[in-house]
C-alpha cells in the first residue's frame, strides 16, 4: 500500500509521531471543554445540541486529520486494530448515555411526583378545614394561597437557577402548621379533620422538601465529559477505519456525530426538572385555590 506524503513534515525537517499528535489533541481538548461550558451554561437546549453538534463535527475532522497523521508519520495502518477497538468505543459511549438517562428520566419523574404530592396535600386540607368555622377557614385558605403564590412567583424561578435551599423556610406554610394546631375542636369530626390536616401539611412540606432536592440535582461536567469524550474516541475511531475512503468516512462520522448530539439533547432536554421547555411547573398548585376562596362556604349557606 502507498504511503501518502506525510503532512507532518517540513522541509529538512520530520518531525515524531508524539509532535505531530500534539496540535490535534489539543483541538480534542478545545472540543470537550466547549461542548461541556455549552451544556452547564446554556439555557437554550436546541442550541446546546445545534453547539454539540458543531463540536462533534470538529471532533469528527479532528479524528480524519489524526487517521492521516499517523499513517504518513509512521507508515503503518492501524485500520485493522481500530476495527476491533471501534466497537469497544460504541459500548462505552452507548452505557454512559444509557447510566446518565435512567438518572435524568428518574429525577424527572420524582419531580412531577414531588408537585403533585403537594397539591393534593393542599386540596385534601380546603376539603378538611370545612369541619371547621368560617373565620378559621378564611385565615387557613389564606395562608395556603399565599404560600402558592410564594412558590409560583418566587421559589420556581429559584429552583430553576438552582439557588434555593433548605434553609429556605416556607413562612406561610410554617404558619399554616400552626394555626392548625392551634384549632380547638368541638366534636369528633373535628378532631379527626385537625388531625388530617396536620398530616396534610407535613405531607405538602415533605414534598417541598423534595422538589428543592431534586432541583439542586443534574448532569454535572464531570459526566458531561465522559460523555462527550468517549463519543469523541468513537469518531476518531471511526475516522481511522475508514480513513481510506473519504465519502464512507464522512458519512459514517455524519451519523455518529447526528446520534451524539441528539442523545445530548435529550439528556440536556430532561435535565433540570424545573426549568426549560421541557420542566415540571407549578400548574397542580395553581389548580388547587379556586378564585372563591375569599368565601369559602358561600355555598353552604344558600
């Protein structure tokens, strides 16, 4: 087979192996710390993955310029052991996407559990409190709408962002808890519905409690990077065994690098349950006061 004139020479001058990998694994590096910034940073995620996908393509170039370099510099073709690499490369890729799905999908799930528990928790305590006299059900419902507000107008936008906490307490809810332990029951059935009641509120402050924890949570860089790094491996791999051919190699790293940044995206996609197109919002808490309660047994007396 012909060697091809080596493109790591200069004129009176050969330059190794090691000195001629050195300018291209360093565009390797510039690819995977960009792609990791676009994901931790961006909010848009179609431009995360339209970002992942230009990287890719460089990491696909970079690959067919490395297939070249070693085979001018050393004269060997390593086609026939990157062969048995190639599918290595695939699996590994194909596992760590698969590991950090399960986790996003997982988080997702908890998320939209985590808002509905709270709702019903607020939904079960406006049937309870109806046990109840009106001017108590009025400083209740008032409390409960206030801390939707809060949370709606205030503790999303900072779940999103990543910025609230546990130490966070929820004064309106706190409040809440106390006035109901406060009630004073005059028969059994209100003293079973305080007891309901009690046990809705910590039900709902659990819930907050969770839905705080899971928004602290994420695809860190640290896995961005295993990610992007090892489908990195795959196109240079890709790129060797196919290096003999131009039109099989730039079609085979197309799809790769097209599978790489739709796989990012959907990762990217289910993220952060709180935030973006693609979240949990506080709508089942939105549901839970209607506009009447201003006069919660109206309805009671006509």
């Amino acid at each position: 087979m012909p060697i091809r004139p080596p493109i790591c020479q200069s004129p009176g001058l050969t330059r190794s192996a090691t000195e001629c990998f050195y300018p291209f694994l360093g565009k390797v590096h510039e690819v995977v710390v960009r792609a990791v910034r676009s994901f931790t940073q961006a909010r848009d995620r179609p431009l995360r993955a339209l970002d992942i996908g230009m990287g890719m393509g460089e990491g696909a170039i970079t690959g067919l310029l490395l297939a070249d370099a070693q085979l001018s510099v050393t004269g060997v073709d390593h086609e026939p052991k990157m062969i048995k690499m190639l599918p290595v490369f695939g699996v590994i890729f194909g596992l760590l996407v698969g590991f950090v799905a399960v986790q996003v999908w997982s988080d997702f799930d908890k998320a939209k559990v985590a808002v509905a528990t709270e709702a019903s928790a607020f939904r079960a305590i406006l049937l309870l409190d109806e046990h109840f006299p009106e001017e108590q059900q009025m400083q209740l419902r008032t409390l409960i709408n206030r801390h939707i507000d809060e949370a709606v107008n205030q503790e999303w936008p900072a779940m999103a962002h990543h910025s609230l906490t546990l130490a966070d307490l929820p004064p309106h809810l706190v409040e809440a808890l106390r006035l109901t332990l406060s009630l004073k029951p005059q028969d059994d059935s209100q003293r079973i519905a305080q007891g309901e009641m009690v046990a809705a509120l910590h039900r709902a402050a659990d819930a907050r409690r969770q839905r705080i924890i899971i928004s602290q949570s994420g695809v860190g860089p640290v896995k961005w990077s295993a990610i992007l790094v090892s489908g990195l491996c795959a196109l240079i791999a890709i790129a060797i065994v196919h290096s003999d051919n131009r039109l099989t190699c730039a079609i085979a790293l197309a799809l790769f690098a097209t599978g790489i940044a739709v796989a990012s995206l959907l990762i990217a996609g289910y993220g952060a349950p709180y935030s973006g197109d693609i979240s949990v919002g506080p709508d089942l808490l939105q549901q839970v006061v209607p506009s009447e309660t201003s006069q919660p047994t109206a309805a009671n007396h006509h």
